[in-house]
C-alpha cells in the first residue's frame, strides 16, 4: 500500500481530545486520537456504537470543537469544498424535490439556478437516480433516499467525503449494491473517504485502511492496511481474516472466536 | 349501492328540513314573523340590500378589517413567534408577558381601542388583530421548536450557519404546516373579530347588523349573518386550496 507522505495529507489530526459536559459532570469521548488521511484514501473507522466516530466526523466538519489537539485539513486544491457529510438517516429535506435536495449545499455560494440544478443533475447521474428528479423524499425506498443524500454530498464537488454509518439501516442487498456503487464513484471521482461504520465486514470490504476505535473514552486501537486487490470478493479468506483480527483490535483477543462480526 | 346514494343524501335531506321547520314556525302562528323571519323572506330582503348598494359596500368594509388584520395579527404572531422559537433569551423575555396577555378576550379591548383609535377602521383592525396574534403566535412558536435538530444540523453541514440561513433553509420551511394550522384556525376567530369589532359601530357587515336589527328588520339581519357564514366559507376553500399547493410536498 502506498505510504501516507506529509505532502498529500488531507487530514491529520493529533492529539485530539474531546469532552463534553453533560449534567455538570465532564465526560470524555475522545482521547489522544492521532490520524492522517491521504489524498484518495478510502478510510473506514469501525468501532462499537458510542465509542465517538460520528463525533469525530462532526468535528472534522467544525460542527463541533475538539478540547485540545490540532485538526489539520489541507483540501485537494481541484475541490470546491473541504468536505461534506453524508448521514446515517438520509435527512433529505422533506418538503424539496429530489433534485432540489441534491442542489441544496450549492445554494451557499453564486451558482444560478439553472447551473444548481444542471450540476445536481449530474450528480444524480453519477448516482443512477436521474430520472427520479422531481419526485419527492416521501416518493423513495431507503436505499434511493440514501443515494439522494450521497448525490447532495457529490453535488458541492467536496475534496473529502465523510460518511457516518450511511448504510446501516438498509436491508442486505441494498446495503452490498450500495457498497459496490460507492467503489465506483469513489474511484471515478478520485475524492477521499472517511467512512464511519460499525459493521467490521463492510470496512474491510471497502476500505484501504481500517482504524479501529475502542475503550471508553474511544481511542485508536490499531490501524491495519487491506492489502486485497479490487474488485474484492465478498467473504473471501483474505478479508475474513482481517476481520478477525480488527473485531480482535477492538476486543481483545478473546473476541476472535464469535462468529459475528458486526458490532 | 342504494344506501351510498341515501347516504350522499342525507346532508341535503336534513338542510331541507331544517329550511321546512324553520319556515313553518312562523308561519302556524309559533312565532312573530317580525322576530323570526322565514326563509322564503330572504330572497327579497337579499335583493333589496343588494340593489341599494348597502350589502356590496358593508361587504367591502368588512373585508377590509379583515384582511388588514389578519395581516397585522398574523404578520406580528409569525414573527415573536420565530423570535421566541429560535431564541432562548427571546422566549424567557416574553414567557410572563405572554403568561398574562394571552387571557384577555379580544374584546375587552373595546375600551381602550374606542380610546386610542375612536370609533374607526384602525379600532376595528387593531381588536381583529388581537385576536389573530395569540393564536398565529401560540402556533408559530410550537412549530419551530419542534423543528427536527437533525435537520438543521444538515443545514449546518452544508454551511449555512447564520441564524437568518438557518432559518430561512430550514425552520421555516420546516415549520410551516404547523404555522397554518394556526393561521386556519385564526382565519375563523378573525370573522367573529370582524362582527364584534363593527358592532360598536364601525361600517361594515356587522355595523349593518345592527342598524337593521333596530329597525326590527330582522330578515336583513338572517341575510347578513348569512354573508357571513358564507364567506367563512370561502375564505376556508381558498386557504384549504393554497394550503394544498403549499404543502403539496406531502404524502396526500
């Protein structure tokens, strides 16, 4: 795999700490999390729930303020934005079309409107939804609202892309034909991914590097490469292995012997 | 299939009846003519009004107040309502302010609207409006905050940080079937606004009232309040109708 060099870093992140007050006692989420993350890197973050990967991605956003440590993003200069952030639940807007949806993120700036909706079209293309432009939220599967919620982040053209768990709550197959899709644009696109799940078979399937998080507060356990060629195959040897040993990062090694993966 | 059309019926059947008891009341001799006027009286009092002018002129008027404050109302509800919505500092300013107007019936402000405004168009919008405002504004606030969070936090995401963006991208938007629920609901409260406000003698439907029923003219009476059932009526279509393409991003 090709190493990390300072020069195509587009994230790096040290030290950081994150804290949050909750009913006037401090509780830690975050701790001495170091992370860098190359230009065209396809990261996946897997951790159990409440360990605070959705909390990383919200900082990384500038939704949220790190206590202490530094956060580097140096985009890819080509991007209009740093990033943009695809969630868990679509969030489309219910009261826009699907079009109107995916244009949303480009009404912050000087587009006109007919660019907005020329450059949300494309990205609809990209995401094989185009001729469901004009319907509406309530209109669509899970996995079409999800898509549309994908073609939003697109849409602003971001050097980075965050996903926070943004298949989980699909059914199998839509969930692997999305998995497949997101390969495809990531590779056609040539943007950076950072994608948060806690299904450990799905990072290893899409990933380049898979960090894992644990502990409370979370930190990172171990960082491993995965080192299968794609197209990959679903369950193969190589990537059930891996798996093992990042369920075993995050559990200890005990772990290894369950037999499912998804935390 | 036969009782379906019964069915349908029914509503007709009973307005007629209605109709029927009603006219015969007065006319077997159960009560004066001059205190209950009959329906078949109604045509003839409608088309004397009419020919006049009296009916298109009270008419006039009385749309006036009402659409001058239903705007005033409603316009100054939506806003303190966004206000106190969005803002913490805003909400807790006007909590008790709000705690001990709120009670007071529109119409006790009579007095003080005869005093300020004397008997005038302004009195008239300024006691209609009253009675708009709590309601618009009641509704509005419990919109927006109810705003789904996750919603705004896709607004943020996508830069739009500012409280004007927030509010214009997704709040209001968001909040707006709760907002007209409000204002539906304020569209009937003003027309019963409208009748007391002019029943101090402003000119208008309800002024006219009034001066006819003085005059023992009570069949002019039946046909204003008619008017006015009527245009209740109306006005509920078209808001029913703009309300439908409004929200027609809704699953029907």
């Amino acid at each position: 795999m090709s190493e990390v060099t300072t020069t195509s870093t587009v994230i790096d992140i040290q030290g950081l700490n994150l804290s949050f007050d909750q009913d006037g006692r401090k509780t830690d989420v975050l701790r001495g999390l170091n992370l860098a993350v190359g230009h065209g890197e396809f990261v996946a973050i897997v951790g159990a729930s409440g360990v605070g990967k959705s909390t990383l991605l919200r900082v990384l956003m500038g939704l949220v303020a790190p206590s202490a440590g530094s956060v580097r993003v140096n985009p890819d200069p080509s991007a209009e934005r740093p990033m943009a952030l695809v969630f868990q639940d679509s969030r489309l807007l219910p009261w826009r079309s699907v079009c109107s949806n995916v244009a949303f993120g480009l009404e912050k700036g000087s587009m006109t409107r007919a660019a907005r909706r020329q450059r949300a079209m494309e990205a609809l293309t990209v995401v094989g939804l185009a001729d469901l432009a004009d319907r509406w939220p309530w209109q669509l599967s899970g996995g079409q609202r999800q898509r549309v919620s994908l073609a939003r982040a697109l849409a602003v053209r971001p050097s980075i892309l965050l996903m926070d768990e943004p298949f989980s709550a699909l059914d199998v197959s839509t969930r692997e034909g999305l998995q497949d899709e997101l390969i495809r644009i990531w590779r056609q696109t040539n943007r950076t991914i950072l994608f948060v799940t806690h299904d450990i078979d799905e990072a290893v399937y899409l990933a380049d590097r898979v960090v894992a998080l644990g502990g409370k507060p979370g930190e990172v356990r171990a960082m491993r490469h995965v080192d299968v060629d794609r197209p990959r195959k679903r369950g193969s040897a190589a990537l059930d292995d891996l798996a093992s040993e990042v369920k075993a990062d995050i559990f200890g090694e005990q772990a290894r012997s369950g037999d499912n993966w998804v935390i | 299939m036969k009782n379906a059309v019964v069915r349908r019926l029914l509503p007709l059947i009973g307005l007629l009846a209605f109709l029927a008891i009603w006219e015969a009341v007065p006319r077997l001799g159960l009560a004066q003519r001059t205190l209950l006027p009959t329906p078949s009286d109604l045509p003839e009092a409608f088309l004397r009004e009419l020919s006049n002018g009296i009916w298109i002129t009270a008419l006039g008027n009385s749309l006036f107040h009402y659409a001058l404050g239903l705007l005033v109302g409603a316009g100054c509800g939506v806003g303190l309502g966004i206000l106190t919505g969005m803002f913490g500092v805003a909400e807790g300013l006007f909590a008790w302010v709000s705690r001990i107007l709120r009670p007071m019936p529109g119409l006790a402000w009579v007095p003080f609207a005869i005093l300020w405004f004397g008997v005038s168009e302004a009195g008239a919008v300024f006691i209609i409006s009253i009675g708009v405002f709590w309601i618009v504004y009641f509704a509005t606030f419990g919109a927006i905050r109810s705003v789904d969070r996750d919603l705004v936090e896709v607004a943020q995401a996508f830069g739009f940080s500012s409280a004007w963006e927030r509010l214009t991208k997704v709040m209001l938007p968001a909040a707006t079937p709760g907002i007209l629920v409000g204002l539906r609901t304020a569209l009937g409260q003003a027309w019963m606004s409208v009748v007391a406000a002019e029943l101090f003698g402003v000119s208008g439907l309800g002024s006219r009232m009034m001066q006819a029923s003085s005059l023992l003219a009570t069949d002019i009476v039946v046909v204003y309040m008619l008017t006015m059932a009527a245009l209740y009526g109306l006005m509920d279509a078209l808001f029913m109708f703009s309300q439908g393409r409004l929200l027609r991003w809704r699953p029907s």
